[in-house]
C-alpha cells in the first residue's frame, strides 16, 4: 500500500503507542471529576436508562460519554465517528468522511453485535441486528449521554449482546428557555445546519423543545453524496415525582451507493473510484447511473412514563413505534427475464432473454412494543426487575421502474414480494447488594423468547422461535474510596438474523464471558483496566463476504474465543492539561477451523477471527489555556487485522494511524446573543492512508485446469479521507 508523508505516519503512531506505556482513557472517566467510587446521584431524567445502565458499584466494564465531551467534535459527523476514541472501538465509513453510512466495532465485534438502544428502547434493526445511522442524522445534537458496556454488560432490550452494548439518552428537559442555531462547512463540500430550541418549564411543569437538521456532503469517494434531513421533537410533564415524556424523532437519507469498494490495484492508482451506477451505453462509452442511491426514510415516537412512588421505588413505562420505509435504486445491465418472472420476447426474428433495467428494491417496515422496569433502591441494595415485548413486521418487494425490453411487465409489477415477522419478549430481575462497606454481589437473570417468521427467495421458509435464558453474576470488592477490584460472569444466546438464513442453515450462538477488572479514581488521577475471556459456541462469524445488496455474511464457526486485556485512564497533568489514553490488547481465535481449500476440506488450525485487530490504543491529550478555549490532541491507532477466517496475506488490512487536531473557543457577549461557540476539526492531520474496512471472498475454480479445483481469492476496501476538515459557529440565544 501506497503511504504518504511517512515522517508524519511515524509521529502519530508514537503519539497513540505513548497509550502502550501508560495507562489508558476510558470515556467513563470523562464524567465529573470525582476522587471516589462512589456513583453519582440519579435524577428523574435518567430513570429512562438506569434500568439497563451501571455504575462503578457494579461488576460491568463500561465507558460513558457526556454531551459536554461529544460537543466540540459534533461538526456533523455520525455518532460511530464521534465514539472513535473510546477503548476497543474501530469505526469505518463507506463515503470515507463518516458522513453517510458508518458503522462501529466493539472488542473484534461487528454491529450486528452492538445492542443499541435509545432512552431504554431498541434501535437495532430487528431482521438484519445492524445499526443504519444514517437514518438518524445529526443525532448527536439531542444525545445527553451515551453509555457503552463492552462485552455481555447487563440484561437489556433487544437483540443479545455480543460485543457490546450501547445505551442512548437524549436530551434531558431544560428549566430555562433557550435557542441555538448552528451551521459548519468543510471538505468534500460539507454543510451541515440545525436549529433547536426549549420554551423551558412553563408554569414548573411543561417543556417543548426540538431540533431540525441539514447535512449534505458529496463524501471523499467518487459520487458518494448524502444528502440527510432529521428532526426531533420533546413534549415534557414533570412534578417532584412523575415525569412523563414524549418524543417524535427521525430522519430521511439519499445516499449514493458506496458499498461497492475498489480492489488493491485501484487502491494505488485511484483510491475514490466507485464502480457503483457504471454501465455502458449504446454507443459503448462508460456512463454512471445519476440515481444509484439508497433513499430511506425512519420516524420513531416514544412516550416515557417514569415515576418515583417512595424514597425507595421507581418505574419506568415506555410505549414505542417506529415506521420505516425506502428503497435502493440500481441500473442493472443484462439482467435475464427469467430473474424477474418475465417471458422473453422476439425481435426481428430473435429471441431476446435480457434487458437493461432499473430496479428498485424495497423496505416498508413497523417496529412496536412496550419496555418497563421496576427499581428499588436502599442503602444496601439496588434491584431491577423489567422487561419489554417488541413486534417487527417487514414487506421486501422489488419493481422495475424502467426497462429497455419490457417483456410482458405492467406498471408497478413486483418481481418479488415476501414478508417477515419478528416477535421478542424478555423479562429480567437483576440486583446489586452490598455485603458489608467492601463487599457487595451481582446476580441478574434473563428469560428471552423469539419468534421469527420470513418467506423471502433469499431466506426460504424460515419459522423458528427461540428460548434463551442467561444468567449473570459478579462480585466486587471496594478495598477503600479510591480502588475498587470486580469479577463477573455473563452467559448470552442469540438468534441468527436475516441474512445468516441466506447464508446457509444457521444455529443460535452461545457465549460465556469472563471479566476481571480494577478501577482506581482520585482527583487527578483515573485508572480502569480489565481482562476478560470470551468463550463461544456456534459463534457467527463474519466471513469477509457480501451479499449483492453489500451486507456482510456470516457463518457459525464451532468453537472461537477472544481473550483481551483493556487499559484506559484519565490524568491531570496540570490545570491546563489532561492526559486520556486507552489501550486494547488481543487474541480473536476460531478453534480447530476448517476450510475446503483447492477441493479439499482442510484443518488450519487456531485461525484468527475476521476483522478483529490484536491491538488497538487510542490518545487524547486536552489543553484549555483559558476556560472559553480547548485545544485537543487525538490519535489512533489500529493494528493489522483479517478480513476472512483463513489467515490468508491477501485477505489483510494494513495497520494505520488517525490523528486528528480540534479546537473550540467560547465567546460570551452578554447580549441578545448570550455566547458564540466557534469549532474546528482536522481529521487525519498527517494525511496517512487509510484503510479502515473492506470484503474478503473465495471461489473454486475447476475450468483452468481441467480435473483440478483451484481456490481463487479476492479482496475489496474503503479507502478513508485524507487529511480533511470542518469547521462551524454555534450561536446561542
């Protein structure tokens, strides 16, 4: 691979491998300085998460990011990128400029892994368990605080954890009454602009506040334009018990296909070449279809119901709904009649079996239910007991808008039409008790059942329902105010998704995970670091693969591990400066794993799992001369990783380093407009290459040589922007 301005390269690695002799950030400690263990006072607005998030008196390794810390980097990027920094986290971007589709890796862990839920309620999309961002632009400008626990973590709603779970809260009400407007431009023709505001409390009771976004961007690969609309809404009722709040949020994307990426020789010669939307015209001259975009729409209502019923008991009820639908547009060449239910057709005496055509390929999809959670709480003891039931229904159907040969086709044929329901109810009790002033046990239990139903060509008849049970239990020992030791044990079950039915005859996968860790807090001086062993059965893989709709695939692979050790600390080194790196060192195995190779099913033994780097350190370096400015330092660091479970030298991605330069500076003016927030960000300030991602596939050739069967291997990648930038204002009122 090609790399640029090298004496820079090597800077910014020595500044994200500092995180290898030091202790490591975790985001966790970017709360409020404290200089003890103990958790920090919940209020009634954060009833709506307390159920499924932890504090530092619970056996659960996790980081925590505040709006204060999201703020001076939210120049329009999505929320995978703004969490970029955090231990055991590799995020990517299909555009290259983390505008668009992004998508995050927890601990080797892809996104169908990461559980994500927003105040309490499920965000993953329930058949496919990923997590589509972009249908929630500029989502970061109504995030309170987000809350990632790496690993099982406790019971939550929603898919099963398998990497991670990621715990959402938007704004909290605001008593005083306010208004911003906020606009920033940067590279690749970058502008994104929101608008928000609060009525306050009125009469101590009320509150109405809301946001509207713009984000467009033509993205740093050819073509590869979002053009991103979001809206959120907040009616709030509050007393000194009861809050009851509701909530209209969504977002509407066109974005150009980028999931296509380039093979190795392009990456040397032309790193932002998107095939998407090529084909070849009459006269033969290369064309690119102009519509060739993913075009979707997402609208989510919740209405929270939270209630202090005594000193010792609260609730939490939530109703959900979310209504999703859209579709992707592609100029297909030579496609067969056969392939969309048509007859083929004679023309001047011959007979014609294709056609160019644009397709489109649709989703018109609802997703409701219901969350809850009792808590109680004393001096000794926490206990949750909750739960939630959740229905998705989905319609995938496909139509030709246009074809140069029609066949027999009518106006708004369908040329497949299947439907698919999911079903998911769970319930857990979980508890956190304290044995004396140093010891206190965790036990949680969750029962999980789902029902899926699909008929799709792609799936086949598909009507499987699953029972999960996963216990959970920890202890942890407070040695005195500053150290704190814990050691838990979570089981996890989760089902196949959609695409694990295209991919074959998919089993539920199994996880037992082990965590020991320690926790040190003073005033200048924050330390976490743990060591866990994650032992599947049946784990579903990523093979490196995609599908013709570029969605990774995956596989069970038996018997896999990831054993890793986390380090992440936070350090005072003055008044001026705070110190934040993070290091994740590991090993991602699949077990005894077997391959049919040149025809031969083969042992290759402890195989290293796709797309799970060995290491991984992050750095942070802050410098706030005065209180209105801050000046930060950020780097990364991504070590050598698979893209296939083989342990093949073409199916790698080179290690890289991101360093990236923000600043922000606060002007108060004591007027109509109280203050003038200025920001700016230089992404990737040394302008390395950068391969963050890519595809990995193999195929038996048995034509070349006649009675011999030939593996043949390929690779694709999504090359990151180079050295790029944004800058914006934020003007309050």
């Amino acid at each position: 691979m090609r790399l640029q301005n090298c004496s820079g390269q090597r800077i910014a690695i020595l500044l994200s491998l500092l995180a290898l002799f030091g202790l490591s950030f975790n985001a966790s400690a970017q709360e409020e300085q404290i200089d003890t263990l103990e958790g920090k006072k919940v209020v009634l607005d954060e009833v709506l998460v307390q159920a499924i998030r932890v504090t530092k008196e619970f056996p659960i390794t996790f980081s925590n990011l505040e709006k204060e810390q999201l703020a001076p980097r939210n120049l329009g990027q999505d929320v995978p990128i703004l969490m970029n920094f955090m231990p055991a986290v590799v995020t990517t971007s299909d555009a290259g400029a983390g505008i668009g589709y992004t998508s995050i890796r927890v601990r080797g862990s892809d996104a169908t892994r990461v559980n994500v839920t927003i105040n309490g309620v499920p965000y993953n999309d329930a058949e496919s368990q990923g997590t589509f961002w972009v249908n929630m632009p500029d989502f970061t400008s109504s995030t309170q605080s987000l809350q990632l626990q790496r690993g099982v973590g406790t019971s939550t709603n929603g898919a099963g954890a398998f990497g991670a779970s990621l715990n959402m809260l938007t704004d909290a009400y605001s008593e005083e009454a306010y208004a911003s407007i906020s606009s920033s431009i940067g590279s690749f023709n970058t502008l994104r602009n929101n608008v928000k505001f609060s009525t306050g409390l009125i009469n101590d009771h009320f509150e109405f506040s809301g946001r509207l976004s713009r984000i467009n961007s033509d993205g740093y690969v050819d073509r590869a334009r979002a053009d991103l609309d979001a809206y959120f809404l907040q009616g709030v009722y509050k007393d000194e018990n009861t809050l009851v709040k509701a909530l209209l949020f969504g977002g509407h994307e066109i974005t150009y296909q980028a999931w296509n990426g380039i093979t190795a020789e392009e990456l040397e010669t032309n790193r932002t070449f998107n095939s998407a939307g090529l084909y070849t015209d009459e006269n033969g001259n290369t064309q690119f279809y102009d519509n060739e975009v993913d075009n979707y729409k997402q609208d989510h209502f919740q209405l929270h119901w939270n209630e202090n019923l005594s000193p010792y008991w609260s609730t939490h009820l939530a109703l959900h709904y979310t209504r999703g639908r859209g579709f992707f547009e592609q100029y297909r060449e030579d496609e067969d009649f056969g392939d969309y239910g048509l007859d083929p057709i004679v023309m001047g005496g011959e007979t014609v079996n294709s056609t160019d055509l644009i397709r489109r390929r649709w989703l018109d999809n609802d997703f409701y239910g219901t969350v809850f959670s009792a808590t109680y709480t004393n001096d000794d003891l926490k206990l949750i007991l909750g739960g939630g039931y959740n229905e998705y229904k989905g319609d995938h159907f496909g139509e030709i808008i246009w074809a140069r040969y029609a066949s027999d086709s009518e106006i708004r044929d369908r040329y497949y039409d299947d439907n698919s329901t999911k079903t998911d109810f769970n319930s857990y009790a979980k508890a956190n008790y304290k044995l004396n002033r140093k010891w206190s046990i965790f036990g949680d239990v969750q029962y999980r059942r789902v029902g899926y139903q699909a008929n799709g060509e792609d799936t086949g008849l598909v009507d499987d329902t699953f029972n999960f049970f996963n216990p959970k239990a920890g202890v942890t020992f407070d040695l005195n105010r500053n150290n704190n030791f814990y050691f838990s044990y979570a089981r996890a079950n989760r089902e196949p998704n959609r695409n694990d039915y295209e991919n074959g005859s998919p089993r539920p996968e199994k996880l037992n995970d082990f965590e020991l860790g320690w926790r040190y807090i003073s005033s200048n001086f924050q330390l976490n670091t743990n060591i866990y062993y994650m032992r599947y059965k049946d784990q579903l893989v990523l093979t490196g693969e995609l599908n013709d709709v570029g969605a990774p695939l995956r596989s069970n692979v038996g018997d896999s591990y990831r054993l890793g050790l986390e380090v992440d600390a936070n350090v005072r080194l003055s008044p001026k400066f705070v110190w934040q790196p993070n290091l994740a060192l590991s090993d991602n195995r699949n077990i005894d794993f077997y391959f049919q190779r040149d025809g031969e099913l083969q042992n290759l033994g402890n195989t290293h799992i796709a797309y799970s780097p060995q290491l991984v350190a992050g750095n942070i370096l802050v410098f706030q001369p005065k209180t209105n400015l801050q000046l930060s330092l950020l780097s990364k660091f991504v070590g050598k990783q698979y893209m296939g479970n083989i342990d093949s030298e073409g199916s790698t991605l080179d290690s890289y380093t991101q360093t990236d330069f923000n600043i922000q500076y606060e002007i108060n003016t004591n007027s109509f407009i109280k203050s003038i927030v200025l920001s700016g960000l230089v992404n990737n300030i040394f302008d390395a290459d950068i391969v963050s991602n890519g595809y990995f596939f193999t195929y038996d050739d048995d034509f070349s040589n006649p009675g011999t069967v030939t593996t043949i291997e390929g690779a694709g990648y999504y090359p990151q922007a180079g050295i790029n930038f944004l800058v914006g204002a934020t003007f309050n009122f």
